[in-house]
C-alpha cells in the first residue's frame, strides 16, 4: 500500500473525496514540466507480467504562447524515447488535500495525434492539444536491452548486481543473498535480472517514484481492508496449479543437474497408490537457475517450490471498489472475513478493480 498520512488513508477509507489527476514530465531524473494535467487515466499493473505496470492518458496542454506540444522528432518534450511521466493523484475534501504518487511511467507512444492550428498574425497557433499517450514501468527499458556478449558478474552481491545490471536506483528491501562464484551472464538481462530475483525469494517491482524494489514471494501481513466494494465474484481455474517441479541447476564444471518433487497424496496427486493416473493428472512446473549448482540444492529448491505452485492457484476474485489509489501490487487485504493478495490492479474512472489471490482454506 502507498504511503500517506493518516488524514488521506482515513479520507479515501471513507470515501467521497474529489481525485485530480497530474503529471509531471521527466526526463533523465530532471522534471521539465510540472502539473502536466490529464484526463481519463487508465492504469493497471498485472504481477504476471515482466513489465507489471502499462496505462494511458490524455495530456491536456494549452499555454499563453499556444505553442505545439506534439512530438515531431527525438528530444521533443513528449517524444517517446527516454521521456517518462510521474503521475499522481491529488485527493482532497473541503480545505484539505494530498498528492499521491501513484506511479513513474515511460513514455511508449503517442499515437494518432491530429494536429489542429489557425493562423493569427502571421503564425499558426494551438488554441489547445489533448496527446494520448501509451505508457510502461520502467522495466520496459529492461526488455528491451540484452548482453552483447558473456558478461561475468562483478561481485559477490545479488543486490549489488541487480543494480548494475539495470542502472537503476534501488531499495534493498530484503536482504541480500550471494552469487555464485564464477556466474556469468548472456542473452535477455529481463531473464538474468528475473533469476537474481528469484534467489531474493521476490519478484521484481518498481515503486511509484520509479525505484527498484523486490516484491516478496511470501506474504507479508495485511495492510488493511477492501471498503465501498461494488462486487467481488468468485473465478476458478486450474491452468496455474502444479503438482511436479523440475528445478535445472548447473554444477561447477557446466553440466545440467536436476531436482524433482511432486504431491503424493491429496486432490493434487501425480498418481493414486497403485501407480495408476491420478484424476487430476500431472501439470509440472518447470525452473532453471545457475544460482544453483548442487543436487542437493535443486532438491531443496524443488521441496520449497512445490507447495507454493500446488496451491489452488486458480482461485480469484475481481473485486471492485471506489477509487483508492493507494492499492498496490502484492498488497494482502481483508475480505470477507480472509486475507487475499493483489494478483492485478487497475485505476479507471471512478473505480479501483484489484484481482485477489485466495489461499487454500
């Protein structure tokens, strides 16, 4: 959950407060235009997804110059090649307000813009100019970049590779584990950077200011409670519930090695006790890491997989409610009486719709 003062948690808590959305347009950690205003922001973040955060928005620009806004070449203020927008949310009652950082995005696109001008005195000029823009998290820039050539890992650091791999700033908000001795690293760096999370226990996320921070795998404890739900139905599917794990390691002088672990008895077993097929059947989840590099280690990673990929995954629901920007990714909440967890949040309009993980009871 964001963080705000006690008045603004209280405030969007009990709803019925004004929200205006802004934007600051940043470039290369410098803020070139503050208080950008916007209409019909649409942003979502979505855990199953690398790049988790996307969105878009509608720049409303107008100036006393009425100069053009619509990017025409690279360096253009709003051209989409390094410039991002921090947008945030200003929420407020009566006399008193608070601005919420909701998110840093970069800039992708800006698609199908019209530009409408007329002459005056001897100069065309832009009465107003609404920009929609198309927007990803930061880790876009992750995806899009790749090793030209084996590259060793320059210390001892998980986090401390993390940070040289991707440049950005960080926060170490689990602790730190080692790298291998002698780890190298080649092809996609969203893949490499996915496994030095992966030894972290956590995925990657980057915060509403554009850090890098670590979303833990385990639950952490609940932040709060959904309120002014509109609805919260109930789905069920079995696509992203295993009961094997395959875990590839690679040992010191390059060889494979493996590791394996199933569910033996229950719903979810691999077979019944006469070696027949069981009713579910076998769905195996698949791992591969040069963090590990012993049998023994594959096993123990495959032991500690398994139950978190044999949950009953598939267990969800679309829970709808007033806007609250401070939902985020990995919150655990209350619902109903349990604890849930944010698979998948989005802002639109006048609602927030968060998609809830529910445990096995």
């Amino acid at each position: 959950m964001r963080q705000v003062s006690t008045a603004a948690r209280e405030l969007i808590r009990d709803g019925g407060f004004d929200a205006v959305w802004v934007a600051d347009l940043m470039y290369d950690g410098e803020r070139r235009l503050p208080d950008v205003g916007i209409r019909n922001p649409r942003l979502s973040w979505d855990a199953g997804q690398f790049v988790a955060g996307s969105g878009s928005v509608d720049v409303v620009w107008s100036d006393d110059h009425a100069r053009s806004m619509i990017p025409e070449q690279v360096g253009d203020w709003f051209s989409p090649f390094g410039a991002e927008l921090q947008i945030d949310c200003i929420v407020g009652a009566g006399v008193f307000s608070e601005r919420v950082p909701v998110g840093r995005f970069v800039i992708e696109s800006i698609p199908g813009v019209e530009d409408q001008s007329m002459p005056f005195q001897g100069r065309r000029i832009h009465a107003g100019q609404v920009l929609p823009v198309r927007l990803k998290d930061p880790l876009v820039r992750v995806v899009r970049d790749e090793f030209p050539f084996p590259t060793r890992a320059t210390s001892s650091s998980v986090w401390g590779e993390i940070q040289s791999i991707t440049g950005f700033p960080v926060v170490r908000n689990v602790p730190d584990v080692l790298v291998p001795a002698g780890l190298a690293y080649e092809g996609d760096k969203a893949a490499v950077l996915s496994k030095l999370f992966d030894a972290l226990g956590a995925w990657p996320m980057v915060d509403a200011a554009g850090v890098l921070t670590a979303r833990p795998k385990a639950w952490p404890a609940a932040v709060g409670g959904f309120d002014g739900v509109v609805s919260a139905p109930v789905s069920m599917d079995a696509s992203k519930t295993y009961n094997r794990v395959v875990v590839e390691g690679k040992s010191a002088g390059g060889d494979p090695i493996y590791g394996v672990a199933e569910v033996t008895e229950g719903f979810l077993r691999v077979r019944n006790a006469d070696g027949s097929a069981s009713p579910f059947g076998v769905a195996t989840y698949r791992y591969a890491s040069d963090f590990l590099t012993t049998r023994a280690q594959c096993d123990a990673y495959a032991r500690e997989l398994l139950p978190r990929v044999s949950r009953i995954r598939g267990v969800t629901r679309t829970v709808t409610e007033r806007l609250n920007p401070l939902r985020e990714l990995g919150d655990v909440l209350e619902l109903d009486g349990g604890l849930v967890r944010a698979q998948s949040v989005e802002h639109d309009g006048a609602y927030t719709t968060s998609v809830v993980e529910v445990p096995d009871a």
